[in-house]
C-alpha cells in the first residue's frame, strides 16, 4: 500500500501555503521513515501542475493519491466530492494564466467524483476532534482543475487508484486566532487521513 500527498506552492502573492506548511512538518514525523508515503508540492499552474503530478505518479505507482489545496474562505476541512471541466480562474495563476469558462479537459465528461473513502475519513476526523465535511464544490481555480485532470488520467489509463481532493482552511479558525494552532490542528487531521487511508486498504 502506498500513498502520494500533495500540496500546491503559494499563490496570490501569498509567502506560504498551508498545505506546503503541513507537508513540510509531516516530513519530520515518523511518515518520513516510511517509504510508502510520499510528498510533493505542486506548482499554482493550470498547464504544470497536472504534469507534475503524474510524473509522481509514474515513478511512485501510488495505491492512493491525496491532494491538498488551500482554502481561503472557509472554516473547516472540507473533503471534496466531485470536480468538474471548468476553469474560471478569479485571478491569474501563478503562470499568469487566467482562463474564464473554459473546459479542463476538452471534451472530456462534465464531472468527475473522488474515489477516497469519503464517509470513513470524516467519521475518523470526527473521532480526532477535527471540525470536517463534504464539500460538493471544489471551486473553478486550479484546485479543481488538478482534481478534475487527475481523475480524468486515471479514468483514461485504468489506473485503478483511490484519489480525491481535500481544502484545507487558511485560518486561523475561531474561536483561536492563532496560525500556528490551526496549522498543528491541520497537521494532525492530515496525519489521520493518512493513517485512515493506510488502514482501510489493507
């Protein structure tokens, strides 16, 4: 069983990304010393980061892919259900790409749906104290775009692999307001799904 985690780089004239933030503190836990979990932070791009990840996925033969995405306005962990083919970006990616209406992939179907165990990992997040839930709308930026594309390339290769897409809150969250609580809180969900993830396959 193996599994591949990603982050995405900062955007939006942002100096950090909370994704990036857990993954780099999650790579000085024990999930370091286990070769099968592996980590990659993504770049902000609508042309690159799908790329980037299926290399990753062509040298890693993933059993499950997670991928982990920002969320600027939301209060909680939001485990995404379905991405769909649109790219309608609010501001320019980090490439400067801006598409507005336009598909991920072209001509592919309209919707894609995560495969992760969706009800299983809230119930666990649940258990851990971590405030989670489904979330039916994945944006149009490229969060979705990646989530989409991914799904689509294991769709159109018959990969077989568990994949989906979870945002996690910027913060802080009330009622703290300190960053660095939420991003341990955050940590601490993240290492659950992982090690959710891990057990339900086995």
């Amino acid at each position: 069983m193996s599994i591949l985690v990603t982050a995405f780089e900062p955007f939006d004239g942002d100096t950090s990304n909370i994704t990036d933030n857990i993954l780099q503190e999650i790579s000085q836990d024990a999930f370091a010393d286990e070769s099968d979990v592996t980590f990659l932070t993504l770049p902000v791009s609508r042309c690159d980061a799908l790329p980037s990840l299926i290399t990753a996925i062509e040298a890693h033969n993933p059993d499950t892919i997670i991928c982990l995405g920002q969320a600027n306005d939301r209060s909680e962990l939001s485990v995404e259900k379905v991405a769909i083919n649109l790219c309608c970006y609010r501001i320019p990616d980090n490439a400067g790409e801006q598409p507005t209406d336009e598909p991920v992939i072209a001509d592919g179907p309209a919707a894609y749906f995560s495969t992760l165990p969706i009800d299983t990992l809230l119930e666990c997040l649940a258990a851990g104290g971590i405030p989670a839930s489904t979330s039916y709308s994945a944006g149009t930026y490229v969060c979705n775009s990646l989530f989409y594309g991914l799904m689509h390339h294991i769709e159109e290769e018959s990969l077989g692999v568990r994949a989906g897409f979870i945002h996690v809150p910027r913060g802080p969250l009330p009622p703290s307001s300190d960053a660095e609580e939420n991003l341990a809180v955050m940590t601490k969900a993240v290492k659950l799904v992982i090690k959710k993830s891990l057990a339900s396959a086995d």
